[in-house]
C-alpha cells in the first residue's frame, strides 16, 4: 500500500498525525507500505523572525490576543504528549520551511525522506533548533544519513529541488487540499488532518479491501 503525506515540518498537526499513522501502521506487522513525503507550505512567505516568538507571530496572524494565542498553543501542546511528542513552543525559532524542503527531496532520491522528517519536526518542535541556520539543516542533514557534500550544494544552489517542491505544491491544489497533514491511501482515501487512531485503522482496512 502506497501512502503519499502532504506536510509542512512547521505545523504541529503534521508531526502529531505522523505518529497516528506509525502506530496504525504497527497494527498491521505483516504488510508492506510504502510511504511518500509530499512538499506543502502553510506560509510561503514567512522570514525568518529571530525577535519574535511564536506565540506573538501567531496572535498577530489570526489578529488574537497573545493570551489567547498562547492558550491555543498550550492545547497543542497536550494534543502532542498525548502521541508521545514533547512540544516546546516557546523555543521554536520562526522559519520559512522552503530549504529545508529542498533537503527533505535529497533524502527522498536516498530513500531517507521519513527519517529527515522526522528529525526536522523534532527539531522545530522540540529542540527549538534554528531552521533558517544552513549550519543546523547541515548538521541534521548528515544526522538522516545524507551525504555532508550533497546537503552543502542543496542549501548553496536555491533551485536544486525547487521544482520537484512546486510541482508537490501544485498536485497538492490540483486534488483539492486545503490543509496539511494530508495523507492519500493508494489514491483511492484520504485523510485531512491528525485524525484519532481509529480512523487510520478502519482507513486502511477498507483499502486493504
């Protein structure tokens, strides 16, 4: 069973349905899947804001009060331990997720995409690790498996993976999502969101049909 995932490494829900999904799929020990990364940016044009937490940059997108958008994130953040994940808000560094992308697509031709993703969701979320720092996504590069020379020319040349970010992008509007995570099930289901546990299962039942 192919599984394709559209996700942004800078939203939360992403890394909480990636865990829903790696506990559904350990219910089914003697299938083979084969899960795809797909590119997604819920706001390309974020800078990178070193003066600003997340906390104020998402009260002044959503126009909310900073308490307001703190509690948002405290729910989040009870909605992360409750899959195991450990969220800490407030060292999270605001950044434009485009390179590190581009890096997840190296991982990709070295079959390594899971694991560069999971690796860039922690450390966003819970080491609060610099992802606009080409020192940093150098580092965590090298720490997936991939090659320190290669990850070098993906953060240099701009345009190496570009296109195969825009086109994840556009296939992404062409089937309508409005939203990430997003999870295809051999083209015939799909899942918006970090659903509860049980949807992932009885999802994958009827595939499996």
């Amino acid at each position: 069973m192919k599984i394709e995932i559209w996700s942004d490494i800078m939203c939360p829900f992403c890394y909480i349905g990636k865990r829903q999904l790696e506990k559904a799929l350990a219910e089914f020990p003697n299938d083979e899947f084969e899960i795809e990364w797909k590119s997604f940016q819920l706001d390309p044009s974020i800078t990178p804001q070193h003066n600003k937490d997340v906390y104020a940059f998402l009260a002044e997108r959503k126009g909310i009060s900073l308490e307001q958008s703190v509690e948002m994130h405290k729910a989040v953040v009870e909605r992360a331990k409750s899959v195991g994940l450990e969220y800490h808000f407030e060292k999270a560094i605001i950044s434009n997720s485009l390179m590190a992308h581009r890096i997840i697509h190296l991982a990709k031709t070295k079959k390594l995409d899971d694991e560069m993703e999971e690796i860039f969701f922690k450390a966003y979320f819970t080491q609060g690790e610099d992802l606009n720092d080409a020192s940093v996504l150098m580092k965590l590069g090298i720490q997936a498996g991939l090659d320190e020379n290669e990850v070098r020319e993906v953060i240099e040349n701009e345009s190496m993976f570009l296109n195969n970010v825009q086109k994840d992008i556009a296939e992404a509007q062409e089937i309508g999502v409005q939203g990430v995570p997003f999870f295809v099930f051999d083209r015939k289901y799909a899942i918006s969101g970090a659903q509860p546990l049980e949807t992932f299962l009885q999802t994958i039942n009827e595939v499996k049909k």
